[in-house]
C-alpha cells in the first residue's frame, strides 16, 4: 500500500521534472451546481497530462538499470520517455504494429525509442516483459505500482495546499493510480473528504471490477475518453483494493455526456481537454454530480487530436 508519507516524500524528488498546475474556479459550472467548483489544469501539465508525476517518481527511485520500458502508447508512455530522457536513462516504448505513425513520431521526439513489435498490444507487452528479464530494463507500469501511484498523489497534495476545505475531489478513474494517490494524500489532510471517481460507461474495468469484488476483464469499445480505457491486469496487486477502500462515489458517463463536458469547458472556461478530463464537467452538466462544496474537478489531461476537438465544441460528436 501507499501512504501519504510516500507521497509527500515524492514530491520534493519529482520538482525538477514536474510543475505545479494552476487551480481556477470555474464560474459557470459553479452557477450551474450552485456551489463553488473549481478546476485542477494539470492539462497543463508537461506532456500534457499528470502521468508525468508518477513515471518522474518511479525514475527517481530507480536503482542502476539500462534503460525503463513500458508498453502504453498513450499518456503514460510520452510520460515516462519524458522523465527517462530527464535523468540520462534510454527509454524503449514498446508498441504493436497498429499504432499510427503520429504516435511512433511524438515517442521519437521525447529521445525514446518506439520498438514495434508484433499486431497486438500483448505482443508489445511481451518485449517489455523480455527488456525487463535479458536486458537489464525497468518496466515502469501506468497505476499498479507504489511509485507510481504515491507520484500521482501529489497531484491530491497540491489541490488540499491550494484549497485546504475542500470538500470534495471529482478524479477521471481508469486503472485506479490517480484515484488511489489523490485519495490518500487528500484523505490525510481531511478524513472527511469526498473522492468520487467518473468513468465511461462503455468498457470501464474498474467499475466492473469493483461490482464483481475482483478484477475482471472487460471488452474494450471505442470511447471519446481513450484515456480511460483497457484493463486494470487481472493480477493487480495495488489499485483495485486501494480504490475499492478509498472511492465514495463512482460515476459513469455516456458519450454525448462526455462531449458535452468538453465542449463546456472549451466555450465557457478556455480550457482545451481530452474527453478524459473533461468528464468532472460533464457529470455536472449531466445532473450526476451535486457537490459537496467547495468541488474540485481534476481536468487530467490535455492531449486531443485538435481536429476532433473542434469538431465537438462545434457539435458533431
Ligand atoms: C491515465 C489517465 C487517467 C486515468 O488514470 P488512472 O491512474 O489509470 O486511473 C485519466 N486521465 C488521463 C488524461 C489519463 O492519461
């Protein structure tokens, strides 16, 4: 388990990587609900995104190694190819043959390496499997790990620093590591504090895994928060009970409610998201979430293809 004494141990080792983000209050979600609401811009993060905390703190705590290797092509990847080039470590980011050549590209231009192997992301997962046993690598996980999840808390210190009654946190929910950190951190400053975790309603591991009472494997389907997708690992050994122990509320969204949280905060708070991040305003905008108050919505990450972004402030999710 993680404690807030990890956490706030992290944040010092992370600082060089990792900025704090501004935290504004949002007047018309605020107007709307009836109590204040404000938003955590870790959008704004480095690479767009918070994962960037957990995989600076997992670097940090290495021993001697060759290199770090995941298999995430998304925000974790960008993430840890960040904090590896940072501290002088070779990051290998393993990925299938399907991920499109932009991604491959954004991988390169962090000084990382995009090994393609194979059509399936268990392939891909495997050659990191293969760098951690033959060559000496790290594999640095997206959630299901200590480090990982404790440099994601600090995200729940920043918010209590800034905003010490908050009564509550609204925190985008995949594999937990967010969730299980800002509560933690969150939950020692203020017992009382409400954390509700917000999810697609199509294919959300955690959510099924929670109502069966162990991890369970879900079908993956397309969905504007991509962020939120896949599976929490049906040997998860961290962020399944943390979350289970530590979660108030959990939402779950549609799509159209989604698109509707993006396109709010675009045109009535200038923030530009991914539907991950934006799903705290569409609970809101979907009568969902009520408060308590003061509300913080954490906004997780900014990175949107900007041509399907506009296409849904426009209206045509
Ligand atoms: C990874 C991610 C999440 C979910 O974090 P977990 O720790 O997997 O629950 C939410 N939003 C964004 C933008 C992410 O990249």
């Amino acid at each position: 388990m993680v404690t807030a004494k990890d956490i706030r141990a992290a944040q010092p080792r992370i600082r060089d990587i990792v900025r704090e983000t501004p935290m504004k209050p949002s007047a018309s979600l605020s107007r709307l609900i009836g109590g204040p609401v404000w938003l955590k811009c870790e959008h704004r993060q480095e690479t767009g995104a918070f994962k960037l905390r957990g995989a600076a703190n997992a670097v940090a705590r290495l021993g001697k190694v060759a290199g770090v290797t995941t298999a995430s092509t998304g925000n974790h990847g960008r993430a840890l190819a960040y904090a590896a080039r940072a501290k002088g470590i070779p990051a290998v980011i393993c990925v299938s043959a399907l991920v499109p050549r932009n991604k491959l590209e954004a991988i390169a231009a962090l000084g990382a390496e995009a090994r393609v192997i194979g059509t399936s992301q268990d392939a891909a997962f495997e050659e990191a499997l293969r760098l951690q046993r033959d060559a000496g690598f790290a594999l640095v996980p997206p959630f299901d790990h200590a480090d990982v999840i404790a440099g994601q808390g600090t995200l729940g210190l920043e918010i209590l620093g800034s905003l010490p009654d908050a009564a509550a946190i609204a925190v985008p929910l995949s594999g937990g590591g967010l969730l299980a950190g800002v509560a933690v951190a969150a939950k020692a400053v203020n017992p009382d504090l409400r954390i509700i975790g917000i999810s697609m309603e199509r294919g959300a591991a955690m959510a099924a895994s929670l109502k069966a009472g162990h991890p369970v494997e879900v079908r993956e389907l397309p969905t504007l928060a991509d962020s939120l997708g896949g599976g929490i690992g049906p040997q998860n050994r961290l962020t399944f009970r943390m979350v289970g122990d530590l979660i108030d509320e959990l939402i779950l969204l549609s799509e159209a409610e989604i698109a509707a949280g993006i396109r709010h905060l675009a045109l009535e708070d200038g923030e530009t998201v991914e539907g991950a991040a934006a799903v705290g305003a569409g609970a809101i905008l979907a009568g969902k979430l009520r408060g308590p108050f003061p509300l913080v919505l954490i906004l997780s990450g900014g990175n949107i293809d900007p041509s399907r972004h506009a296409e849904i402030v426009a209206g045509g999710a």
